[in-house]
C-alpha cells in the first residue's frame, strides 16, 4: 500500500491550479509537473509563469532542489515521463460549451492517458471541478478500460476540489482549508493526510467521492444565485432611478445582511459551476429553478450595461452609429490575467451591434490569448489614442482607480463604471 513517505506526485495540468499545487508539494516531495502545452513547459523551465499565480523564487527553489536532490519539480509534456509516479494529481479545465452544458473533454482525456501508464497501486486524484458522480460515472471507466486495471482493486481515485482564488495574494492555497476524499475509507485518509501535509489551515475529510464533488458544486453556484439577486436588483432600482451601491449601503447596517454587490459574473468557476450542478439535476428528471434563474440573470448583465451605455451617450445628444467606445479591462477580475469565461465580451458584443467602433485596453492580459479566445484585439497601452465617446470601465484593475479620463474623452463623453470603484462625480453611471 502507498504511504506518504514513497509518494511521488505528478500533476497533471499546470494553470491557474496546478502549478501553485505542484509547487507547494514540491517542497516535500519529488513533484513532476505534467502539460501538453509545451510553450508552457519550457516557459516553466526558465523559471517563468504567464499566470502570475506562483511566486518566482519559489519556483525556481524548488527547480533547483530537484536538480540536486530526492525532492522538488520538475516539467515535462512527455507521456512517458510519467511512469515513474505513482500518485497523480488531475487539475485540467472543466468548461462549458456553446449549449452551457459541461465539456468533459479534458478531463477525460487526461484520464485515458494516465490510464496508459497507470500501474498498480497508483492513485488518481481529481480536482477539477464537475458534478457530483463524475468521477465514478466517468473517469473510472475511462481508466480501467485503458489500463486493464480494476478500480479499488488495483488502482484508487480520490476527489480534492480546488479552491484557488486567482489573483489573491492572501488567501493562497495553503491558507485555505482542503476538502477531501478517497473511494475506499483507507484511500481517503491517505488524500486527507497528503494534502494535510501542505494546507496549514488544515484539512476536512468528506464521507465520499460524490459529496466532495458536490460540495464544490455548490460554494459557486450559492455565490452565484446571491450575485444575481443584487443584479437583479440593479435592473429594478435603474427603472427606479436610484444608485444600488446606495440601497446595499443602507441595508448592510443590520448585522445579518449579506453585501454583495452587482456586476459582470465570469472566470472558471462561478460562472461555469452552477450548470454543471444544473446538469446533473437535469440527467436525474429535475428541472433546478433558482440555480438557472439566477445564471439567466447574471448572463444578461452585459447587455444591460451596453444598452445603458448607449442610453446615456442619447441622452447627450450623442450619434450612435460611429462612435468611438474604450472599454477599460477585459479580464474577469482586477489586477489578474485571467481571461477564462470573462463576460466584458458581453459588453463588447452589445456595444459593436449598436454599431460602435470599440477599443479594449488592459494592460495586464496577454492580448494573443484574448485574440485565441474572443478573437478581438486589444490594446496593452494608450499612447497616442484619439478621444473617446464613450468609457466603460470593465475592471478595477488598480492602474484605472487613479485614470485621468479627461485626456481621452471628449467633451460630452459617456463613462460608466461597473464596478463602482470611481468617484460618482466623475461618471455618468454604474452598477
């Protein structure tokens, strides 16, 4: 049987959640961190990390320990490499498609190709988030039929859902406790005890594989089902012609109310999470009522900006047809890269039928992946830019708290701020 001394970690993805993963395991025992992407790979290599999520000189700490001892990372895009692991870590993407109905397809083809090399005694633990079953009702079968290995006979799969907050500098993997689970009860307490060997605010061990599942499920899909109701309320308190952020100021002085407040839901898990819920209710013959009334909701709050947007910009006497728009910010939260399910296209999409010419600028996202993405480009800088009708800022990335807007607006410019970071003096609207 496998014991925590003899682990040898190989972690199979290596973005937003897997890289800060296989680092922190790195520090204790010998870690292969596994992509396709060889790009990915050799940026690692020299010590490099688009996503911004791991700390560089710990990085290169422990690339460097590897080089010369049992312990620490290294990287590699090759199959092969991975034979001499025994414990796998499965941290690749679990999208929606174009029908908002769960993409299996990376998860399930990492689990086809682990299952080529798996050997027995060899555990596969899986933290991409899915709903609740999916890794009994299809990554097992995946992994006996490619191995000829029998599931918790000769091999074992535990379920750990990831909670990183991309961007938070505070509550970093570590700090947040871990959430775990294995498919026998001796297989469980090993995850438990291997996570808990890195997660200093410790460690709870769910009763089963499907309750593990299910309790990520729901952390985003309740935060979600909240964010909606705020947004809600900013439509009906717009009709109103009253602030929100003011109404959630005034109500937030009883100790029990819950402060959101209204924006843009989007990134890898709040707004992709709720329907993977919703589809396993669905398979079952249950319609979920309040989880898609609220995505429905949260989905459409781009389009309610750029309509205001447009509203505002008449109200001034603005020609529509032609104008010039700068939306500030495209990824999904301030000061990160993180352009995954980012719903600022929403606002691009509404503004560019209105018949808008529309310029995007961040100066943080990487502007070939918003191009591989969205296939819009965008701007990394404002130099000689002409002015602008109308300003939406998208973002409170920081660099935009202290903007001097008036040297790139014209006289009768339109700024609306959906995050309600900016002095309401100096804008025309918000959320």
């Amino acid at each position: 049987m496998l014991t925590i001394k003899n682990s040898k970690i190989a972690v199979i993805g290596l973005g937003y959640v897997g890289l800060p993963l296989a680092i922190a395991f790195a520090k204790n025992y010998d870690v292969l961190g596994f992509d396709i992407d060889e790009e990915r790979i050799n940026e690692l290599n020299e010590g490099k990390d688009r996503t911004q999520e791991a700390d560089l000189a710990t990085l290169n700490d422990v690339i460097s320990a590897r080089k010369t001892g049992a312990n620490g990372l290294s990287f590699s895009y090759s199959k092969t490499d991975l034979a001499d692991y025994n414990v796998f870590i499965v941290t690749v993407p679990t999208p929606i498609d174009e029908f908002k109905s769960p993409d299996l397809t990376p998860l399930l083809g990492a689990s086809k190709m682990l299952a080529s090399i798996l050997k027995p005694n060899d555990i596969v633990i899986y933290e991409s988030t899915v709903y609740p079953g999916c890794t009994e009702e299809e990554c097992v079968p995946i992994l006996e039929k490619y191995s000829g290995l029998k599931f918790n006979q000769d091999f074992y799969c535990g379920y750990s859902p990831e909670r990183i907050n991309p961007g938070d500098k505070v509550n970093t993997l570590t700090k947040i406790k871990k959430v775990t689970s294995g498919s026998t009860p001796e297989i469980a307490q090993y995850v438990d005890d291997l996570y808990g060997s890195i997660i200093t605010a410790g460690t709870h061990k769910a009763p089963s594989i499907k309750v593990a599942e299910a309790s990520k499920a729901i952390e985003n899909a309740q935060r979600d089902v909240n964010i909606s109701f705020v947004n809600e309320l900013a439509l009906i308190f717009d009709r109103i012609g009253i602030d929100t952020n003011d109404v959630i100021e005034a109500a937030a002085t009883k100790w029990n109310f819950l402060k959101y407040k209204p924006g843009l839901v989007g990134g890898h898990c709040i707004g992709v999470d709720p329907y993977y819920l919703a589809h396993k209710a669905q398979a079952l013959g249950y319609h979920p009522q309040v989880i898609l009334s609220g995505r429905r909701v949260n989905d459409n709050m781009g389009n309610f900006v750029a309509d205001k947007v447009v509203k505002l910009m008449i109200q001034k006497d603005q020609k529509i047809k032609g104008a010039k728009a700068l939306i500030m910010g495209i990824t999904f939260k301030e000061d990160c890269p993180d352009v995954r399910n980012t719903r600022i296209v929403d606002i691009y999409s509404g503004l560019k039928q209105f018949g808008l010419q529309i310029d995007i600028y961040d100066p943080i996202a990487d502007p070939s992946e918003v191009k591989r993405e969205y296939n819009i480009n965008i701007k990394s800088s404002l130099t000689e830019v002409p002015t602008y009708d109308a300003i939406i800022v998208a973002v409170a990335h920081q660099e935009f708290l202290t903007f001097d807007f008036q040297k790139i607006s014209n006289n009768n410019c339109v700024i609306f701020d959906t995050k309600a970071c900016l002095d309401r003096t100096l804008v025309d609207g918000r959320l």
